[in-house]
C-alpha cells in the first residue's frame, strides 16, 4: 500500500480512538476526517467517510471505490491547497434510496430494537415468579414467593434502557478495553457467570433465595458492561 494511503488510513484510526475515548466530540470528529483528502499520481481525489470508507471525486460527486496501489506523489503536490479541493465528502457511503415503507421499516426496526431485547428478561423473571408463586398452594405459605430476583432480572435491564445516554457515558474510559475482547468470548463470558455463580453461592446457602438474588444481581451487571458496545 502506497505510502500517502497508508498515512491517511492511520490518522483515521487515530480520530476514531480520540472519538471513542471521548476527547472528541462527534462534530469535532466528522470536521477532522472531512480534512482527509488527497490527490494520487494521476490528479484523482480521495477520501476518508466517518465510516473509514474510501471515496474518489469523478468531477461531480463522491463515490466508494477502493484506492490502486499508486506510486505516491510528492507532498507539495498530493495536498492541494483547501481552496482548490473538491466539496468534503459525504460524512458516509451513500446508500440506495429506499421507498418510504421500506424508510418506516426501518425506522421501526431501530426505534423497537432496544425495547425488544429487553423482553425475553422481562419473560423470565415474571415466569419465575410464578414459579415461586405456585409453591404458595404446596403449604410453602407467602415466605415461599420470590419478588426480588424478578424484579433484578427484569427490572435491571429495563433501567439500563431507559438511562442508556448517562450509562454509556460512565462506561465510556472502559469502551476500548471492551471492545478489545473478542464479542463471542464476551457472549462466552456472560453466560458462564451465571452458572459459576449458582453453584458457589448455593454451597453458602441452602436455604432462601439470597444466594439466587446476589447471582442474578452479579450475572445481569457482568452482562450489561460486557455487551453494551
């Protein structure tokens, strides 16, 4: 890969670790990688989106296209000055124009998605409830109901949910370090605790729900943090 490409390539990653370590702001990061244009051997301008996707200008507008490996051109040459370069690009790649159902479509995807994922922990913890509620018609009395382990296990997701924006915003110092775990070793890693969990806290009580409480407690915290990026 030519020389100029692969500088341009390390500046983007640059702004992208910046952006996601919170020392830029998404404008101040959309205005840096607008400024990565250049002009290889043959004149042709390229550019960098917000998505790290290569556009060249054909004279009249932006479009994806991957970069040749092109003999770089010497810098007073490859960085033309701001005046004579074309419009920035677009913040990125653009897509095929979609019909207005397909628009609502999804719309509706990306607005429900959140909620949706929240359900199947909602199911749970009411069904263990009437597990537990159940047990009343077995001589086990009202002492036999177990409220707070729903409550943790349904209740905890819809709480991250709806302060998603201060959450992200906490965890933020801790997103690159997330992100570096591999997302199936992460998956992997939340639904083993649970199990692990069960087993040690049921050899410390026997009896009551404590133990199943501090395990769902633990379980749904470690998963939050692990998959929230």
């Amino acid at each position: 890969m030519d020389e100029i490409l692969n500088q341009f390539q390390q500046r983007y990653q640059q702004l992208r670790a910046m952006r996601d370590a919170g020392q830029l702001s998404p404008q101040q990061f959309i205005a840096e990688v607008q400024k990565l244009r250049w002009q290889d051997s043959s004149r042709v301008w390229w550019a960098i989106n917000t998505d790290g996707a290569f556009l060249r200008f054909d004279g009249r507008q932006w479009f994806p296209a991957q970069p040749p490996q092109i003999t770089p051109m010497p810098p007073q040459v490859a960085r033309v000055p701001p005046a004579q370069a074309p419009a920035a690009p677009p913040r990125s790649t653009p897509m095929p124009p979609q019909s207005g159902a397909t628009t609502r479509r999804v719309s509706a995807v990306k607005t429900l998605g959140p909620a949706l994922a929240i359900i199947p922990s909602i199911a749970c913890g009411a069904l263990w409830f009437l597990y537990t509620l159940l047990g009343t018609f077995k001589g086990e009395g009202i002492g036999g109901i177990d409220c707070v382990t729903p409550l943790i296990i349904g209740g905890l997701p819809v709480l991250f949910w709806v302060l998603k924006k201060p959450i992200d915003k906490l965890l933020l110092p801790l997103k690159p370090i997330i992100q570096g775990v591999p997302k199936p070793l992460r998956l992997g890693i939340a639904l083993a605790v649970p199990i692990v969990l069960a087993c040690g806290c049921s050899t410390l009580s026997s009896s009551g729900y404590l133990a199943l409480n501090v395990a769902s407690f633990v379980s749904v915290m470690t998963a939050a943090v692990l998959l929230r990026f």
